[in-house]
C-alpha cells in the first residue's frame, strides 16, 4: 500500500468513527463519506447517501445546497439566500462557516442542528471537496426555550401583580417595574427598567434606594440612609424595611411602607434585590397620633416605658437570631432634686427635656432612647460591635450630660450615673435586663457619682481600664512614653544584617511596659493611631538615617502601617511630612502591611499602593497566609517582599504539612519575583530548613530579639551578626 493510499484510509476510519456527524463531497459534489454519527442524527444509512449528489435530501423536503455544496462553489451570496439570519464565520477557523437550523423531519420529532462547512484543499493548495460537520442542539434550544417562557410567565406574574414592586440585578439596574409600581408612584416602567436609576422615581438627590442597601447587608449603610425609620424585617429572613413620606411623586406625595430582600442562588450568591411597597398614607395620618400618645412620654417625646419594652423584645429577637450583643443603660442624675426642689418644678421640667436632647445627641440614630419618669431614662444600644464599643459611647453620653444648663443667667450642673446590662451574660429577657443595669447604675452611684459600672465586675474593671488606656494615650507622644526597639533582619546566604523592624513600645508612668496588644486597638477605634503612627515613621526614619550617616550602616526599615493609616490615605501624607521634614534619606522604608487589609478593598488597595512606590518606599505583605489571600490580587499588587507568618515557621522540622505549605510560599515568592522573609526563627532545625528551601530573609529570637535604641547602635558598631 503507497503512502497516500495508507493516509486515506486512516482518514476514512477517523471520519468514520468520530463521534461527530460528518459528511464529505468531493469536487462534483458527490458525497463520499457519510459516518455513523451522521446516519444516527438524520436517520438515513450511508449506503443511501454514499455516490450521491443529493446531500440536501438528508435535510430538505426540495432540492438545494447543503452548505457543504454553497462553500464548495464558493459563492457567499448563497449563503445569504438559502441561510438568511442563521450563519456566521467561524470566530475559531478561517474559510469555515456555521450556521444553525430545524429539521422537523428527523428522528424523535425533529431536530435542532449547528453544522459548519468549509473546503477540503490537497499539499498543492487544489480544492478536493468540502466537509459539514453537524452538533445536535436540540436539548440547547429546548432549555433555552423553556428558559425563555419560565421567564416571560415571571415576568407576567411581576407585572400582573397587584402589589407594587421593582427587582434589581447585581449590577443595580432594574429588571422589572411592575404596572401597581407605576401607579403608586407615577413613574413609567420605561424610564427605569435597563438603567440605574430607580433613585430618581422616590428621591430629589441620587442615593441608594432600600434595595441597593440591602445587597450589601450593610447595618451602617441602611441607619445612615434611613435614620430611625428602618428596622430587620420579622418576616423575611435578610430583609429589611422601613416607612417614608416621599413628597415628590408624580401620582402625589404618600407614605409609604416597603421591604426589601437580597436574592440569592442555590450557591447561595446574592444575584440581585427584590422590593415591595405598600400606600400606608391614610392609617399613618391616624395611626401617628395615638401612637405617640401611647407610647411616648408627654414631657420629652422620648419613647416611654411600654415603647422601651417592646423595643428590647424585638431587639432581643433579633440579636438572638444574627447572634448580635444588645446593651441597656440605666441613667440616672446626679443632684436633680437638688435642683428640681429649688428652682421649681418648672426648672426641673426644662432640665429634663434639655438631658433628654442630649443623651439623644450622644448615641446612634437606630438605638432607643426611653424616658421611665423622674430623672430616670433608660438608652437600648442595638448591636454594638463590643463591650469597647459601649465604653466609648457611655463615656459621649456622661461628658455631653455634664455640660451645663443656663437658667436665667445662672449655669446648673447635673451629671449622671449609668448602669450597664450586656445582652446575653446579663439577661436573657426584658425584666432581667432592666433589674441588672438598674443594680449596675445604683452601684455606680454608691462609688463615685458621674462614673459608670458594668453589672460584671470583669467588664467594669476592663471598661475602666480602657477608658484609662484611652485618657492615657492622648499624653503620651507629649510626655514621650513612647519609645521604638529594633529587632534585626538577617540576610540568610551572608548572616549579615540587612534590615531592622521598629516596634512601638509603651512606658507608662504608672503601670510600666504595657502590651502593645492592650493599646493598638484602641488607638485604631480612637483615631490616633494617626499621630502614633506617623511618630513611628518619623522617629524610625530619624534613627536609620543616624545608622546611615553615622554608622555607614544602610539598612532597611521596616515599618507597620495600621488598616485606619491604609484606607484613609493617611500613611501617604504622613510620609509625605515625613520627607520634607528629613529629606528622602539614603535608605529605603519599608511599610508592612497585613494581607487582610489590603484584600479588604482589593481595587482601591491597589491604587494605594501603587501611590506609595511612587513615594519611593518598598513594600511587604505581613502575617501572610493567615488571611484569604488572592493569588491574582497578589500577582497585581506592587510588593517587593512576602514575611512567611510564625504560625507556619512553628512547626517547621516537626509537621511536614507545615514544611510543605512555607515550601509552596517560597517557590510562589520566588515565580513572583519577590524577596521572601520568615518571621519569629526560633529553633536551628527552622533555620536550617529556611536555608535548604532558599529562603532570603529571616528574624527571631534564635537570632536577637527586639534590642532597644543603643542597644542596637552598639550591635551595629561591632557587627556582631
């Protein structure tokens, strides 16, 4: 057998046992191969086809091409006519074209078919033939049409239905404007539906409507869009809803009472938001009236004791359900009847009223602020984030009660005592809750009038120490208790020292070394991380630019930057003063930064920190892989190096799962071209590894701890590695 005659009969036997349809003409249009594919779809054996010209009779009902035969004479014009609306080129092949079609007389009822077609050319470029290939689509367009009906029937049902409602999708653009939705509010479904802007049918200003909001699942998002009108919906699970007067439709201005409710996937991703909306005008008119008068106090219009008590069952409900802290606070003045039996009831009555404005003003638009009679008034903190959270907030509320009252020329004073009761530890129901923080507010009136106790004493000494570690901080940089220590950073090919990690420490007057764990996160909460912050880089950048040009040291410094120093663009204007201050130094700054903190916000970390290499500084990812990396987000960000967290370093010569993940960190680190460092070297059987697997940096105490200032200056004079 020649070689040609070999290569046409594995060919014909790989034509003939593919899976998929497939016919070949030659050049006078006979057909010459006809697999079993192809009898299997159309239903006619090769034997009826095989030296034919009548391909078009396995298809058509007439005669005409098949659009092998159209491709064959080369004539695009009559694809055109015979497949007007259905073809197209092939985005993958060249000189191949596709088209789809039905062919009712095919097996099972018909079928749906997407063939393609192209020329068959010899070695010498000589056109041979042409071949079709065939794919049965039908279950496709089966699918596709009954996706389509599903989604005209819901779409009808939205519409048809009379409860006013809108959906979005994920990208916010409205879906469907039901007809009971124009109505209500006037505004047509064209001028929304494909757009944004649903914002525009209920307000003047562009803002977030209830859906958007809900989409995020965002408690700050919704109390800041709908202060005090809003709450967790008691039916749908993720809902929210509120009740607003909107002024301005076109139908008329209406109350309106609506929800709304993330959608979800069965993989459960939220794919979009669903809102109702309910005309609630006639029975708010009405229902306002006796509302207030039922539950409001008649001298503050703060919510009375009937109205705080509901309030707390439903704030219980719901903090038992999303697992949420709840805090009451029981407040009581100091001196009130003093002042009340002095002055006149009147006197005491406008006093009352104006502390009732000010506990209002000292905490969040979604708690409850509730008068109980006399002086007593009572706040309900729904979810706050800890019991540091409710710290600060009793410490706004007493300070803004402190403040004096001006009665004819003369200034009264009146504080107040406040008893704290958390939810769950301290109560599980209303009475419990309430009995609690009332022992919590008599206690702390017993100690020192002014103050405030938690009904545990453990939560009160914390409370108190924090307030104390607060109060503290704001003199510290002044009273300079703050001082750097050094920890050195190893090169591990030389041993030689290449770099140094300032770390803040705290010398507190009274209390000694106190815990940076005990006073960072305070500082963030509290805003002076800010100024702390940018004490540390300018004294870090001071001391390595004494190494620099005193020693003849040039090292690296390394730098911790805070999430509130980050997202706010903080560290970039504190480097800036920095510099102008000192003057780019001679050494490079190096600013560590967690990866869950720049994985917080992937897009706008990446434009930070591609602002801060433009500032000259080197950059690494601290604490990696105890976060949720992204690899690819890792790829894009400009760091220059990786530190390899202790957790892993810990186990290293004693798990091999442990050896095996820091071996995968470090051949990621190396194909991404990045400086790799191990933290917290402890043990020669973790150094000795690092080694091995190539590791470039590494600090720990096997190496030297933490040295203070001098102590550090001295080991760089001896080079003492």
């Amino acid at each position: 057998m020649t070689e040609q005659k070999r290569r046409k009969s594995v060919l014909s036997q790989i034509i003939e046992s593919t899976p998929v349809p497939t016919f070949v003409i030659d050049t006078q249009h006979r057909i010459i191969h006809w697999n079993m594919a192809c009898e299997n779809v159309t239903g006619i054996r090769a034997d009826k086809m095989i030296g034919t010209q009548k391909a078009w009779v396995a298809f058509y009902a007439d005669e005409r091409p098949t659009m092998a035969d159209i491709v064959l004479d080369g004539n695009p014009d009559d694809i055109e006519t015979f497949y007007s609306g259905k073809y197209h080129k092939s985005d993958v092949l060249d000189g191949v074209w596709e088209a789809e079609d039905f062919f009712p007389h095919f097996p099972d009822g018909g079928k749906w078919l997407s063939f393609s077609a192209t020329i068959l050319e010899d070695e010498e470029g000589r056109v041979i033939g042409a071949v079709e290939t065939l794919r049965d689509i039908t279950k496709q367009k089966n699918y596709e049409k009954s996706l389509k009906k599903n989604q005209k029937i819901l779409s009808e049902v939205i519409d048809g239905c009379p409860v006013p409602m809108f959906v979005l999708n994920d990208e916010h653009q409205v879906t469907h404007w039901n007809k009971a939705c124009e109505s209500i509010i006037g505004t047509p479904a064209d001028e929304v539906v494909g757009t944004k802007e649903q914002w525009k049918a209920f307000y003047d200003e562009e803002r977030p409507v209830l859906a958007d909001l809900v989409m995020n699942n965002s408690y700050d998002a919704i109390s800041e869009f709908y202060k005090g009108i809003w709450a967790a919906s008691p039916l749908i699970e993720e809902g929210w809803e509120a009740t607003d007067y909107f002024p301005n439709f076109r139908s008329g201005a209406k109350w309106l009472y609506f929800t709304a409710a993330p959608l979800r996937s069965d993989d459960g991703e939220i794919f979009g938001a669903v809102e109702t909306l309910q005309d609630v005008s006639n029975q708010k008119q009405y229902e306002a009236k006796l509302e207030f008068q039922a539950n409001h106090d008649a001298l503050t219009g703060l919510a009375n004791r009937t109205l705080l008590t509901d309030r707390i069952k439903q704030a219980i409900a719901h903090a038992e359900r999303d697992n949420r802290l709840l805090s009451l606070l029981f407040i009581d003045l100091d001196n009130f009847k003093t002042i009340n039996d002095t002055l006149g009831h009147n006197v005491g009555d406008q006093l009352i009223c104006e502390t009732a404005k000010k506990i209002s003003n000292a905490v969040r638009t979604g708690d409850t602020v509730a008068r109980l009679g006399g002086d007593e008034f009572v706040v309900l903190l729904f979810a706050p984030e800890s019991e540091d959270h409710v710290t600060d907030i009793v410490q706004r509320l007493t300070e803004e009660v402190a403040t004096s009252f001006c009665h004819n020329g003369q200034d009264l004073h009146v504080g107040c005592s406040v008893g704290v009761a958390m939810f769950p530890q301290d109560g599980g129901d209303v009475e419990t809750l309430m009995k609690n923080a009332d022992s919590a507010m008599y206690l702390a009136k017993a100690t020192e009038k002014g103050s405030f106790c938690f009904f545990t004493q453990d939560l009160t000494d914390r409370a108190l120490r924090r307030l104390q570690i607060e109060n503290d901080l704001h003199k510290a940089i002044d009273r300079h208790e703050f001082y750097l220590e050094y920890q050195p950073i190893y090169e591990l090919a030389t041993g030689k020292i290449i770099a140094a990690e300032a770390l803040l420490r705290w010398n507190h007057p009274e209390q000694g070394l106190i815990n940076p764990v005990d006073f960072i996160h305070i500082a963030e909460e509290t805003s002076m991380i800010v100024d702390i912050g940018e004490w540390v880089l300018r004294t870090a950048a001071k001391e390595a630019m004494y190494w620099h040009e005193e020693l003849g040291k040039t090292l690296r410094i390394s730098i911790n930057v805070s999430a509130r120093q980050f997202r706010n663009h903080e560290i970039h204007e504190a480097l800036e003063r920095v510099y102008n201050d000192i003057g780019h130094p001679g050494f490079n700054i190096e600013l560590e930064l967690t990866e869950n903190l720049v994985m917080h916000n992937p897009e706008r970390a990446e434009e930070s920190l591609a602002k801060l290499r433009e500032m000259g500084v080197c950059l690494a990812m601290d604490d990696f892989g105890t976060g949720y990396s992204s690899l690819a987000y890792l790829r894009r960000f400009p760091f220059d190096m990786i530190k390899i967290d202790k957790a892993f370093v810990d186990d290293l010569g004693k798990n091999k799962e442990a050896e095996a993940i820091v071996r995968a960190m470090l051949e990621l680190g190396r194909a991404l071209g990045l400086r790799m460092l191990a933290e917290g070297v402890e043990t020669e059987l973790q150094r000795t590894f690092l080694a091995r697997e190539g590791c470039d940096e590494v600090q720990g105490f096997l190496f030297s701890r933490p040295k203070k200032v001098e102590n550090f200056r001295e080991m760089l004079r001896k080079e003492t590695f």
